[in-house]
C-alpha cells in the first residue's frame, strides 16, 4: 500500500513538472519571439 502511494506522488509530481516546464517553455519562447520582433 505504501509503495502505491509513493507511485501515486511521482506520478503527480512528474505530471506538474511537466505541465510546468510546458509553461515555461511558452512564456520563453513568448519573450524571445518579442525580444527578436523588437
């Protein structure tokens, strides 16, 4: 039981980390598209 729960937070954790890193990614990718355009 206690190695499902575990499971069950990794799996959170790597969820929001991915969901983080895709926020990220977009708002870098915003500001250098702005930087670039001047």
């Amino acid at each position: 039981m206690r190695s499902l729960l575990l499971f069950s937070v990794g799996v959170f954790c790597g969820v929001v980390l991915g969901v983080c890193g895709v926020w990220v990614g977009c708002v870098v990718f915003f500001v250098v598209a702005e930087t670039a355009a001047g």
